[in-house]
C-alpha cells in the first residue's frame, strides 16, 4: 500500500535522564531513543497501523544510522529521510521531574534535519498521499523553511490535507518577530492546526483560546485544535466548538504527549472519523504517552488506546 501520510520536521536523538527529579547538570546516566516532533509523529502513526513516511535529514553518523533503522523497523517510510553530508544528526537532552513538566537541552546549531531542502522531497509520492503533516519548527531556518512552503503549497495544490503542528521552540529562533511572519504564511496553507496553549496563544496572538483560534480560522484553516494538557482539549471551526476533559493518569514524562496525541489525530482523520471521535482517540493517545519514559518508544498501539477509552467508559 503507498504511504498515506507524511509528516516532515525535526528528527533526531532523544537522551533521556534514568535519574528523576535530578536536573542534567547532575544527571548520569542518559536512555537513548528516537526523537523529534515529526519523527515521534510517523513513528506513533506507523504504530496504530497507519502507512507513514517521514520527510526529514540526518546526519553522516552513527546516530544517524541509528535513527533510520529504528524507524524503518516500526515501519516508517524514509525514502526521504535523506543523510546530510556535512552537518551532525540533532540532540535533545531532557532531565524528567514527574508530574511536572521535563526540562530540555537542544543541541541543534546546526543540525541535519534543518538542512533539509526542496531537491529531498519526491514530489509525486507526496501529492499522493492524503496527509502532510508538518512540525513547524521546521521553519526557523533555510533551506528547510523553504521546503515547508514546497511541500505545503505542492500538497495543496493536489487535493490533500495540509495539517501544522505549530510546535513551538522559542530558543530555535533568533527574532520572534520573524518568526510570527514565517508561520502566518505557513499557516495560511494548513486545513488543521494543533497547538498547545503557549503555541496557541503565539499564533493565534490572544491568550484567550477562542479569540487566538478564530484569528487562526480567518487565515484559512477549517479546525484549530487546542491542546490544554490537564484540562484537555478544545476543537474551533468545523464540527465545533467541541472540549474533552482530560484523561486522569499518573504522569512520568510530559514531553510526548502533543507528539502522541498529533499521530492519533492524524490516524483519525484518515479513518474519516466525526471529529469527536477523532478528540476522544487523540486524547487517550495522549494519555498513555506521558506515562511512559520516552516520547517514540511511548508511542500506544491501537489496542492500547482502545483500552485506555474503555476504561474511561
């Protein structure tokens, strides 16, 4: 079957603290995983069943040998996963403090994934596929920004699904203001938009959910979806307004949660769910991600989050 979703952005190598509650200056021992918006996403769809690829750089390394064949074990598509020829595969430390939210280290200046550029990307494999889903931190620098622009405008253009985690990393740009134009023209191109309440209120330029989701709205998008942690999430725009309570959990690690809930998303729409639906399932996604120690490895199986919602029954 051809890959029916690609999701593009930062991949890279999550370095995760075995000791909790202890901050990375005084950390040990590190667990290695996969990591990056993006990759988290493909890898979390290519769990629940889905045809995933990943359009994405790393780098001539180890590490990016590491990356490619873990994502090809759980079934991802990395024909445009291409391997940089001069800079690093990217880092990510975290030191982990449950229930709280885990505190992150990027090494990322410069990095593959950011040097992605419009000659990687197969255009004919991806206007046949019925999602694009992009992390948009994919933006703060070229020749990767220019990509985004490519990818969307070409998906666009052949009928698919235009979906923008706005994803969020304020210390990966130099000049906020900039960046705010650099999403408004991306987000110009998206069907869907998720974000979490600090990227919502970035975005959509209020602090208030709703007023932020309707700016968002008018540049075009036909969903905002707000991602609100403990007290769940919220649906703007077509088959809303709509708000889920949260799923009550014991939390381990809160730094998948968005990545988990994005590819359940994603996996409900291509299932051609009622939005509702399509909450409830990305919620319990979720859910089951922050009580694990990674983001990648967290990632549920269908029948897992199956589980989770018969149980909330």
């Amino acid at each position: 079957m051809a890959t029916e979703i690609y999701t593009l952005g930062r991949l890279g190598v999550d370095l995760y603290a075995e000791e909790l509650h202890t901050p990375l200056s005084e950390v040990q021992r590190f667990r290695k995983y996969l990591g990056g918006s993006a990759a988290n996403t493909a890898f979390g769809l290519a769990r629940l069943g889905a045809k995933a690829g990943l359009i994405s750089r790393v780098g001539p390394d180890e590490f990016g040998v590491f990356l490619k064949a873990r994502l090809e074990k759980e079934g991802v598509d990395t024909s445009m996963v291409a391997v940089d020829p001069k800079y690093p595969t990217g880092l990510a430390f975290a030191a982990i403090f449950p229930p709280g939210d885990s505190k992150v280290l990027f090494y990322r200046k410069p990095c593959a994934d950011m040097q992605l550029c419009v000659d990687d990307i197969d255009f004919e494999k991806l206007c046949k596929a019925k999602i694009l889903s992009i992390a948009a931190t994919a933006l703060c620098e070229p020749p990767s920004r220019e990509a985004v622009f490519a990818a969307l405008e070409e998906h666009r253009r052949a009928g698919g699904i235009n979906v923008i985690d706005v994803d969020w990393r304020p210390t990966l740009w130099d000049d906020p203001a900039a960046a705010r134009v650099y999403y408004r023209l991306a987000l110009k191109m998206a069907d869907i938009i998720i974000a979490n309440e600090p990227e919502l209120e970035m975005a959509g330029e209020s602090s208030d959910p709703a007023t932020a989701a309707k700016n968002l709205l008018r540049l075009g998008a036909r969903q905002v979806v707000a991602k609100r942690g403990g007290q769940g999430v919220m649906l703007f725009g077509e088959g809303g307004p709509l708000a889920i309570p949260a799923v009550k959990v014991q939390v381990m690690n809160t730094l998948g949660a968005g990545d988990g809930f994005g590819a359940a998303y994603n996996y409900g729409l291509l299932q051609g769910w009622e939005p509702e639906r399509v909450l409830h399932f990305a919620n319990a996604a979720g859910a089951v991600v922050v009580t694990r120690h990674s983001c990648s490895e967290a990632m549920p199986t269908l029948a897992e989050v199956e589980e989770l919602l018969r149980a909330q029954e």
